[in-house]
C-alpha cells in the first residue's frame, strides 16, 4: 500500500481570527487565497511525486483552519484516536473530521475510530509524533494539548509515550519544534521546550542523531515537514539547514507555504498520514 496522507481542500482557508502568536488578520489578503490555493496543490503534487496518495477533505465555510488535518487525530496501526479542540474557534472542525475517518473507515483504510475521555484537550498528531525508530510517541502538552494525553495515546496503541511540555506559544504544537526522520535523526528546536522536556528529549536521542535547528529554522516552519523514506518535504528552507539535511542523506523537497505560515502552519501540519504501522507486518516492535 502506498504512504498515504490526509489533506484538506484550501478554498476556505484564512487567518481572519487570532489564537496563537503567528496570526495577523489585518495582514491576511485576497492575492494570499490565492498563493494558498497554489501552495496546497504544490505540496500535494511533492506528496505524490515521493510515491504517496493523497486523499482530500471538502472546505467548510467559516473553518479555516479546518486545512491543518494533522489536528484531526491520531492515527496508528488502522486506529484513529480523534482530536479534541481547547479553542473554539476551532471546535467546529471536530465534526467534519468525524465524518471524513467514518468514510475512510467504511472504504477500509481506517478500522477503528476512538474517542478522547471526557473534558480531555488533545490536537491530534500535532502534539503526538511517532518515532519508528524508537517505537515511541513523543506528545506535546502544555499549550493546546494535556499532559494526561499521553497516558491515553500510550494506552490506546499500546505503545509508550514521552511527555514533552512546551514553552513556548509560538511553538503551541511539537509538530513547529520537534520531528523525528526516517534514518533515527530527531530535527528539534530545544528553545521551545522546558528544562525538563529537554532532559527527556538528551535522554532518548543520541547526540549524534540530535538536529538542533536554528531560530531562523524554526521560524520558518522548517521543522514542520513531512518525512517519507528519504525525502524530506518542508516549507522554503535557509541554505544551511538544506546542507545539513542533504549530508545525511535525504533528499529535500522545498514548497512556498506563506500563506499557511501566517496562521502557523506547515507541511507536516497540513497532512496526516493514515497508513503508520508500529512494525511491519509479522515483525515485534
């Protein structure tokens, strides 16, 4: 089966409210719809181009952010966990992502769907990352999502979770600050992260696989991207962060996302792959 990621039709996408530092309604344009139309179809077209399907979510008026599906859940081995959202203004978005897994689950790429408890806060694969090499998820707390999260993630894919809270409102999701690459290297922004996250973090990864990326790195959304096999898909990326990637071995896949980085977003954020598996098939993690 081919990698297969979860997109969201751009036609309805703008910043037109603020709930995170990156987002400025008065800066936001027509001539940005437009690059943002341009933009979504550009990453999808580098997607497929790496051997990937994609599979595309209608708009919703009036749920602009509804673009960013890695929100929409968690999802491992055929088991999607849904998103809760903490801001309203983005709590709309919780139903049609409902119905867009109950029509993957009924067309068999999903085959169960799991509610969070009640009155928990968590926003998908945004704050809950699966490491292959490790055969962890690392989750994100302390901006959008609980810390009780983990436990819940660890328990519903019976794989263990590495609680990292978050500094930063800037970086309000691990995805902005935190991705692990498919060769065991982890490209992370250790200023987003508190003492003790960061503890955790030097723990876990060897030095020679941690990525420290830069100020202008993280700025740029670059650590928001999307990794598949040795192809790394980012947002426009400085020249030194390209060489460092290049070195070891990936090949890397830059796309103009502006518009999208207005409302703080990216190329990992406006994805969600749907066919992770915790081992291949007949092997134990």
């Amino acid at each position: 089966m081919a990698p297969t990621f979860l997109m969201t039709d751009p036609g309805h996408f703008d910043v037109s409210y603020t709930i995170n530092p990156w987002m400025s309604p008065a800066a936001w344009t027509p001539a940005h719809a437009r690059a943002a139309r341009a933009g979504s179809a550009a990453l999808s077209w580098a997607l497929q181009a790496a051997g990937a399907r994609v599979e595309m979510v209608p708009a919703v008026p009036g749920l602009p952010d509804l673009v960013f599906p890695a929100n929409a859940a968690v999802v491992l081995d055929g088991v999607a966990l849904l998103a809760r959202f903490r801001h309203p203004e983005r709590q709309g978005e919780e139903a049609p992502f409902r119905a867009a897994f109950e029509t993957l689950k009924r067309r068999g790429w999903i085959d169960r769907i799991v509610e969070l408890p009640d009155g928990l806060v968590h926003e998908g694969a945004g704050d809950a990352l699966w490491d292959e090499t490790r055969g962890v998820f690392w989750t994100g707390h302390g901006q959008r999502s609980d810390a009780a999260a983990a436990e819940v993630i660890a328990r519903t894919f019976g794989r263990p979770a590495v609680a990292l809270e978050l500094a930063s409102p800037h970086f309000y999701h691990l995805d902005t600050c935190f991705r692990p690459l498919s060769g065991g290297e982890v490209l992370y922004y250790p200023q987003a992260f508190t003492p003790r996250a960061l503890a955790a973090i030097e723990a876990r990864i060897a030095p020679a696989d941690r990525l420290i990326a830069t100020r202008q790195d993280a700025e740029a959304l670059c650590v928001n991207a999307v990794c598949l096999g040795r192809t790394v898909i980012m947002a426009r990326a400085p020249a030194e962060l390209k060489a460092r990637i290049e070195a070891r071995g990936y090949t890397l896949v830059e796309v103009d996302l502006a518009p999208f980085i207005l409302s703080g977003g990216a190329a990992f954020c406006m994805t969600l792959r749907l066919d992770l598996v915790s081992a291949p098939q007949g092997v134990p993690a």
